[in-house]
C-alpha cells in the first residue's frame, strides 16, 4: 500500500484509483469552499480546478464519454425546464434584435481568430476556430474535420469556457444577483416527483441515443432539451431534477472540462498565452458591450443580457444562470439560437476568415 506522501506523488496521480480518489477529493474540497463562499455553480467551477491542476501535473484520467454525454443530457433538461409558452413567444417577438446581436458576436469571434491568424501565434489556422463563440465540442469536432490541429482549438475553446465560468460567477456575484440555487440542496422526500424523475431519466436516454445515431452536432444537449421541453409543454410530465443529481452533473461537465488541459496542449500554446487571454477577454468585452446594447433594447436587466451573450458554453451558462436572479427562459432562448447559428454558420466563417488571414500572409 502507498504511503501517504507517495499516494499524492506524480505517478499516483497520473491514473487510476489512486487518481480518481485525488480528483474526487480535489473536487468535493473545492465544491465545498466555494459552496459555502455562496459561488453560483461551485459545484460546476471546483471540480473543473481540481481537474485542471491534475491536468497540469499529467494526470491521464479521461471522463467516460457515456457519463459525460448523460450530464450534458441533464443540462438539457434542466435548460428544457426553464422553456415555457413565455420563451417561444420571446424568440418570437425579438427575433430580429436575438438575429443581430447573434450574428454581431460571430462577427466579433470571427474578427478576433483573424488577428491571431495575421499575427502568426498559432500553427495554420486553428485561431479561427478556437474563437467560435460557443458550441465549443461542436466547433472543435468540425475543426478536426477541416484538417485543423485540434488540440489547439480545444485549448482555446476550453481555456475561454473556463475564463467565463470563472468570471461569470464572480459578475453575477458582485452584481448581487446569485440565489439559494447557487449550491443545491437535498430536497425533502416528500417534494420528490419520482415520475417526473423517470420520465426525464428515459428523455435523457432516448434523447442521446438519438443526438449520437443521427450525428447531431451539439445533439447530447439539443435533443434531450427538445424532447424535455416537449415533454413538459404536453403536461405529461415535468422535467424534475434533484438538486444532488444536478450537482452531481455539474461536477461531471467541470471534471471533463478540466481534464481537457492535457500538459501537452498547455506546453504547446504557452508562448501564445498572452495573446490568447487577450483575445479571449476582447471576445468578452464585446458580448458584454451587446448585452448591455441588447439590455437598452428590450429593457431586460444588464445581467441577463450578460448572461444571454456570454461566450462561454451554453452548458455552463444555464448551469450559472441558474443560480443568479436572472431571466432564464430570455438567457437560454438567446443561448440557444446562437448555439444553432454558430453550429450553421461558424465553419463557414472560420474557413472565410482563414483563407483571407493566409492570402494576405503569403502575400507578405
């Protein structure tokens, strides 16, 4: 058996039980700190730490992708059980303003990979595509398939989810806007609806197999939320999601955020570092410029706004907005038609920017 310091070396860390009991520890500490520091989705932002610094150190633990497709199918309900006759008939009213303020911050991710293209920071041009905002394990996938370096596109894509996470929780926190929901809690036996529970375990199921048998980019979300939605807008049964088994999800999608900083990839984009936080923060900076753009045109408050063009990951977003007092059916009808249009039109954008950034450079 391990002593006690050889059970936290490098070696032990790197795989295995021994790994996964560290990771699970890391996890639960880190959950629990920021949980009682009152941080919207601690359960979402610790684990992701405590993965990302075992990532750092080599660890080869990967989350299995069944388990990480059924949280992904979890946020799906849960942003599914936020959508009521109220969110369909705001996609309808303000679709002109949702389509504008869409296609602005393609234009602006767009825009931004084509500076670090130009500069030469990163081999080809991966810049492109890890600059999409949103729809980061679609974007990533539909990269590799365009002969992209995929590990630098997922450094991007999953550096920018984390920042945001980060961030997110800390505006939503100074604007006073975080609520109980925050940090779940164990409800009472009697308030369970263990029907609606079933019903929306056999939505997440019916609703992946279905993403993954049609190749639906983005489907481990979309489907799920479309099935739930339509599940519950029927009156069948509503989407009822324990606050220990979100938490439990939460921690899933931040482990496997977390673990995706492998040290290959981070030792690769260290000298582009610097540049890639700057860009990431531009990115922010101008969603958080529409949103205050989009809060003056509808009268919704700014943190709403912020939260419905935030760059990060629909996932994550719905999992923070959750907790904030927030309009969660405006946030997530935004997040939604964006992810549909980033998945549409991001790969025609990025191969635009790309071969124009690559002709003007060999034209040097």
């Amino acid at each position: 058996m391990a002593k006690p310091r050889e059970f936290f070396s490098v070696q032990h860390i790197k795989s295995g039980p021994a790994a996964w009991a560290v990771l699970a520890a890391l996890a639960a500490a880190f959950a629990g700190v920021l949980s009682l520091l009152h941080i919207a989705a601690g359960f979402l932002i610790g684990p992701m730490i405590a993965a990302i610094w075992l990532a750092a150190r080599g660890t080869q633990l990967r989350v299995p992708e069944p388990l990480f497709y059924f949280a992904q199918g979890v946020i799906g309900c849960l942003v599914a059980r936020s959508i009521t006759p109220a969110i369909i008939g705001t996609l309808r009213g303000d679709w002109l303003i949702f389509l504008l303020v869409i296609l602005a911050i393609i234009a602006a991710s767009t825009l931004v990979g084509y500076v670090l293209v130009r500069q030469r920071l990163l081999p080809g041009t991966s810049a492109v595509w890890g600059t999409s905002a949103g729809a980061a394990t679609a974007m990533t996938m539909m990269a590799a398939d365009y002969g992209e370096d995929i590990r630098f596109v997922a450094f991007m894509q999953y550096l920018r989810a984390a920042i945001v996470a980060l961030c997110s929780t800390f505006i939503a926190e100074a604007c006073g806007g975080t609520t109980a929901a925050a940090s779940p809690a164990l409800p009472a036996r009697h308030l369970m609806n263990w029907g609606g529970f079933g019903a929306t375990i056999i939505v997440i199921i019916v609703g992946i197999y279905i993403a993954k048998r049609l190749k639906i980019p983005g489907g481990t979300i979309i489907v799920p939320m479309a099935l739930g939605a339509a599940v519950q807008l029927s009156g069948t049964a509503p989407m009822t999601l324990p606050p220990a088994f979100l938490a439990a999800s939460y921690a899933v999608i931040g482990i496997s955020i977390g673990l995706r900083f492998t040290k290959d990839t981070v030792k690769a984009a260290s000298k582009a570092l610097p540049a890639i936080l700057v860009a990431i923060f531009a990115l922010m900076a101008s969603c958080a410029a529409l949103g205050g753009v989009l809060s003056a045109l509808t009268g919704i408050s700014w943190l709403t706004a912020y939260f419905a063009t935030t760059p990060g990951g629909m996932d994550s977003a719905a999992i923070i907005a959750s907790g904030t007092n927030v309009d969660m059916p405006f946030v997530m009808a935004l997040q939604f038609a964006r992810f549909i249009l980033v998945v549409l039109l991001g790969p025609h954008a990025a191969r635009f920017a790309a071969e124009r950034s690559l002709s003007e450079n060999s034209s040097k």
